[in-house]
C-alpha cells in the first residue's frame, strides 16, 4: 500500500540544488509562508518547508522519488525498497495518543511483532499514525489487534485527572503508563527488547521502569515511529482514542471535537465526563 504523501527530512544545504533541479524538470515554483519553495508540474508537487521537512505527493511521485529524489538527495532507498530497512529484530514498540486533546482518553499503546509479523506490517501499510486518516488507522487498528500481542491503555478524563493529581506532571503520568503496557506485553511474550517513540528525558522512563522492577533492554528514539512495531504502536494507541471519543460523543449526545481545549470553549459551556479506566489486551 503505497502512502498518499512521502515525508522526509533534507539538510537545507540541498536546498539550492533540489530547486534548480526541479525547475529543469519543469516544476513551477511558488513560495507559500513557512516553506523554502513548493514546485508542482503535472501528477506530483513538491515542497521543502523552512524545517527541512519534504513532502511529495501526486500520481506520479513514486518514479519521481524513485528516479530521482532517492538517488540524488536523499541518498538513500526506503520509499522504494523498504524491506532492505526494516529492523526485523523481534520487539516490541510503544508509542501514545491524546495527550493533546481536550475531550477522549489518552491511550498508551506497547505491542509485539516477531520477525515474521514485522513484515507483515510493511505489507499492511502501517506507517506513522499521524500520516493516516482516521478511517485508514481504525482499519489498519483491527488488523493488528488480531494478529499481535498488545496492550492499550486508555485514561478518560475522570481517571486522568485523578492520576494527574498523584503524578503532578504529565510526563511522569506517561512514564507509568508506558511501564504498565510495556510489563504486560513483556508477560505474554517473554521479549525484553523495546523501542520506545522518546516523549521526554530518558530518565523518566528509566524511573518508570526501575519503580516496577522491570528488566528490559529499552531504546528510546526521536521519531521512534519510523520502526514498524513502534508505528503499529502509534496506530492502537490513536485508534483506542478515536473510539473513546466517539463513545463520550455518544454517552454525552453531543459531536466532541479533537484537539485543545481553545479550539472548542465558549464560555458557559460545562463539561463533567464521568468515565474511568480502560484497559485492553491481547
């Protein structure tokens, strides 16, 4: 399943080059706020923001990556061999969602995959949550849940706020969450290695696991969704968000939005969720 955007990071030092290339391909440039250029020509646009981020998307990007992109800036072949990449060392990946939003649960997600089932990912289409629809991560979320090993928790609001109180800091919060997910998934698979997608120091987390006694050999990774199982990780813990939204949306007869708070309130409006704890497992 190929993705509808490729996301990349590029030293801007390529700037200069990437632009005259692309011009000499016949790509029109414009200069939209926060970006280096966008080019677009028939069946692919390009763009290059002020953070270094690429992104290509079109009918036509995957020979434009392949042909072109690949070989003479990034320098490197993931988007059209990802196999030769893939970390198909057994793990397990963790990874969280929610933790932004107002309204729905914050779920922390830990799952395993052996070699096998770290390539039967890539032929998923599993990816980084946050590049997915919410319709293509509740589908892709149900494919996992039937053939892996995994953990979610989610907080609700009630919950959340009881152990915010307790922890009095979010990032502690998540510490224990993880450590919680990750010990049952260690339980049903015996697997000590896990990556982990780094979402503070890495004391936290070291802390985490040393007040549970919890021997695992764990990496934490900037951008940890760029493995598979962390990936597949991020796609339980978003999709067991999406559907605690859409359960308080139901319980309380009223469409709850995502994203912050700022985004929502008008003055006068109360909110008072009464839910708590879920846990699931496989």
């Amino acid at each position: 399943m190929t993705p509808a955007t490729f996301t990349a990071k590029i030293d801007l030092k390529l700037a200069d080059k990437l632009k005259h290339d692309l011009a000499e391909q016949g790509f029109e440039m414009t200069r939209p706020p926060y970006t280096v250029f966008s080019a677009k020509k028939a069946g692919v646009s390009c763009t290059l923001y002020e953070s270094g981020s690429l992104t290509v998307q079109g009918k036509e990007m995957q020979p434009f990556i392949e042909f072109y992109l690949e070989p003479e800036i990034l320098q490197e072949f993931r988007f059209s061999h990802p196999e030769a990449h893939l970390d198909t060392r057994p793990h397990i990946g963790m990874d969280e969602a929610g933790k932004g939003d107002f309204f729905g649960p914050l779920c922390v997600a830990a799952v395993f995959a052996d070699s096998d089932g770290i390539k039967k990912l890539l032929e998923m289409g599993v990816r980084d949550s946050k590049r997915m629809s919410d319709d293509a991560v509740k589908k892709i979320a149900v494919k996992i849940r039937a053939s892996y090993s995994y953990t979610v928790i989610r907080l609700f609001p009630q919950k959340y706020n009881e152990l915010h109180g307790k922890f009095k800091n979010l990032n502690r919060l998540l510490g224990w969450a993880h450590a919680a997910a990750l010990e049952d998934v260690i339980r049903k698979t015996d697997c000590r290695d896990a990556l982990l997608d780094q979402f503070a120091d890495k004391s936290v987390m070291e802390n985490a696991l040393k007040q549970k006694k919890i021997a695992v050999n764990l990496e934490q990774k900037v951008r940890g969704e760029e493995d598979l199982v962390v990936a597949a990780a991020s796609i339980l813990a978003r999709a067991g968000f999406l559907e605690g939204l859409e359960a308080l949306s139901n319980e309380y007869g009223m469409p709850l939005p995502k994203g912050r708070l700022r985004k929502w309130w008008k003055p006068g409006r109360n909110w008072s969720p009464s839910t708590d704890l879920k846990f699931s497992a496989k």
